[in-house]
C-alpha cells in the first residue's frame, strides 16, 4: 500500500462518508423525519465511523490508529443494530434496511481488512528491528 498523507484519501473512510450521506438522506425523507430521537442516534453513530477513521489517522500512530479503526468498526456494528430495530419497528422499509444493512457488513469488512494490515505492518516492522 502507497503512504497516505490524508485521512479523505483512505478508501475505508471515503465509504464511511457515504454511508454517513445515506443516514442524512434517510433520516430526512421517511417516517423518521419526526422521531428526533432515532434521528439523533443515527446520524450520530453514522458519522462516528468516519469521525473515528480521521482522528486515527491523525495521531500518526499505527497503534491509535489501530484502536480508532476498532471504534469505528463498532460503530458500524451500532448502526446495523439501530436500524435493525428501526426496521422490526417499521419505522424503514425492507429495502432501505437490506441496503445499508449489506453496506454496514462491507465497511465492517474493510476496516478489519485495515486493521489486520496495520498489525502485519507492525509485525514486520518489529521484525526487521530485531
């Protein structure tokens, strides 16, 4: 992998926004419009999984980042909890539910795909010191 200098340029952070975006737009056009309460729970864990991928990133630590990648991956898994429910509840519909439902398992995916490079990164950076 090249060196990044930018979190907005990681790819796990760039769909992270998007998933974010499609909280915003959902949260804005269905039954939810009103329910300030589920709104301000999913808007703000959905941008906790960026949130978390910048702030990482800009310790310039492998091991903060790692840590941070970890809360955002939690994040994600919130989210699928939360609109779980929301779903149960009818509150969204099917295919708005399976649709983020099958993001959320991809960036899941993505960011444990991340953080297991960060730890071989650091294993063989140990390694070559040793």
């Amino acid at each position: 992998m090249a060196k990044v200098n930018r979190f907005e340029d990681l790819k796990v952070w760039q769909h992270a926004i998007e998933i974010g975006l499609k909280i915003y737009l959902l949260v804005e056009t269905n039954s939810l419009f009103k329910d300030y309460r589920a709104k301000d729970q999913l808007v703000g864990v959905a941008i906790s999984i960026s949130n978390n991928i910048a702030e990482g990133f800009e310790y310039n630590s492998n091991r903060q980042f790692r840590r941070y990648l970890a809360i955002a991956k939690g994040s994600a898994g919130e989210l699928r909890s939360q609109l779980y429910l929301l779903h149960n509840a009818k509150k969204i519909t099917s295919k708005e539910y399976e649709l983020l439902y099958q993001e959320l398992i991809q960036i899941s995916s993505e960011i444990k795909g991340f953080i297991k490079y960060l730890n071989d990164f650091e294993k063989r950076k140990e390694i070559k010191q040793g």
